[in-house]
C-alpha cells in the first residue's frame, strides 16, 4: 500500500511541476521589463564564486571580492562541538578528501582533510569557520549567509549565528537566507535587526503555494519580515516580481552563470558562480 501511495505522490507531483512550467516565464524575454535608468543590479558570488575557485573556501571569498562582487554568498552547518562551518554539503564527501557529515564530526576532525576543486584535486586550504570567514570579509562587502537545516539537524545554529555577528560587530553588512521557514521564524524571534531573505524555487501560478523544497502556503502577511525573494532565475515571472516589488520587497535570482544571454530586468540582484563576469559585463553597459 505504502509503495502505491508513493508512486501516487511521484505522479502528482510531476503533474503540478508539468502543469506550472508554462506560466515559469523566461524572464529575460520580456521586453517590457527593461530597468529604469537609476537601477542598481546587485552581484552577488555564489558560494563566494564557485567558479573561479573551490567555492566556500577563502581564496574562493577572496577572489569573489577583488571582482567587486556587491555581495558574497556562503553555506553554514553547526559540528557536532557547535562550531559554525563554512561548506554547502551536510557532508565533506564531495568538497574535501574526507568523508562524514558535519553534525557527526568535531571542527578538528574535519579539518583533518583538505578542500578539493571541481576537478577533485587536492588544495591546500581545509573547510573555513565562519569567524574565519567574517574577519577576512571585515565589512568589505556584504556576506549573504544561508542557513543549511532540515528537520532538526542544527538546533540552536540560528542563536549560534546571531552570537557571532555580535561579536564581529558585522550586523550592518550580514544578510541571513533560507528555504527553511522555521530558520527564518526562529531569527526574527531572537533579533528582529537582522536583514532575512526567503529562498524560493517556484511559485505556484494563480495559487498561493511557493515550492521551497516542500510546497508552503505563501503570502505577503506571513513573510511580513522578509526583506527580499530569492527565487530560481527561470522561476520569475513579470507579474511576480511586480507585485514583490508593490510590496517594498527585493527579488533576487540564482544561480546565472555567463551573461552571455542576458535580457534587462529590474531584478534586484544576480546570485552567479562568476560575480568577474557579471560585475566587467554591468560595467561596460
């Protein structure tokens, strides 16, 4: 019975996924959404440039502001002895020469292993704390935090985070992001201060769903304390971002990589792996 319902729910899915994507407008088509001439488009690098170096690392966040990347994007997990990490993956499989997650090892066991780049090759860099990663940042440009938590992996990481930007002193140029409504709840509660943005994949056309990972009731009331939309670059569609920005919300869209085939938009800002191509491509405009 359970494997029926399974598939049952696979199938419904893929239905409401078949039955939105005509209404996912290609953005960037759309002649009528041309910026107005005093619009200021925000770079920000994706897992601080996932391009130009191994992303997450700080050569990688080092490179992403020399670019003049506005903004620099980065991953947090909580370890098993309540350090704040620097990494994408709950596990350092892919992005290091080790293996394990990151709830289940201390900071010193992962740092027993090296960051790897896209090729697998070994570097000399290991996974960086956050503290590490907010004084080599030291207020240069903005950093955009996401925070990694499903379930209850990584409780008490929001107070964890908070507990670090004081101590940085950095309030005035930390962003907090998260698919996770319960993350984005828990932050305003603790510190109401802290600029928070919701990550979103799609939304539902006609009916106030988002897909955040799960589909979630949305509203402009219940997201009240958000600040700005991340949604997927595809999943963005004219009507949608006029009425975020009806509300005094920003939008932002991910991951664009080369803007080769970019069409004007008055999107708020551009989360890419190549913030270098983006920033020479806005200054020659």
């Amino acid at each position: 019975m359970k494997k029926y319902i399974y598939v049952i729910s696979i199938i419904l899915f893929f239905l409401i996924i078949y039955t939105a994507m005509p209404y996912i407008v290609n953005f960037f088509t759309d002649k009528e959404n041309l910026p107005t001439e005093n619009h200021k488009m925000l770079i920000v690098g994706h897992r601080g440039g996932a391009g130009m170096a191994p992303e997450n690392s700080l050569q990688c966040i080092e490179k992403g502001i020399q670019t003049g990347a506005d903004m620099i994007e980065i991953d947090i997990h909580l370890t098993k002895d309540g350090e704040l990490v620097v990494c994408h993956d709950q596990t350092i499989d892919r992005t290091t020469t080790g293996t394990g997650k990151i709830a289940e090892m201390t900071l010193n066991e992962i740092r027993k292993f090296h960051i790897v780049d896209k090729n697998g090759k070994e570097t000399d860099e290991k996974i960086p704390t956050l503290d590490e990663v907010l004084k080599l940042i030291n207020g240069r440009c903005r950093l955009l935090i996401e925070i990694k938590r499903t379930n209850n992996l990584y409780q008490g990481i929001e107070q964890k985070l908070l507990e670090s930007i004081k101590a940085h002193h950095a309030s005035q140029w930390i962003i907090v992001q998260s698919f996770n409504d319960s993350v984005l709840e828990t932050l305003h509660a603790l510190d109401h201060t802290v600029r928070l943005e919701k990550l979103v994949i799609f939304k539902l056309q006609w009916i106030p769903v988002i897909f955040d990972g799960t589909f979630t009731y949305f509203s402009f009331k219940k997201y009240h304390y958000i600040s700005s939309f991340n949604f997927h670059y595809r999943a963005i569609t004219p009507a949608l971002l006029k009425k975020i920005h009806a509300q005094g919300k920003e939008v932002k869209i991910w991951t664009l990589e080369e803007p080769n085939n970019w069409k004007a938009c008055p999107v708020d800002g551009i989360i890419t792996d190549r913030p270098d191509l983006w920033t020479t491509f806005f200054q020659k405009q």
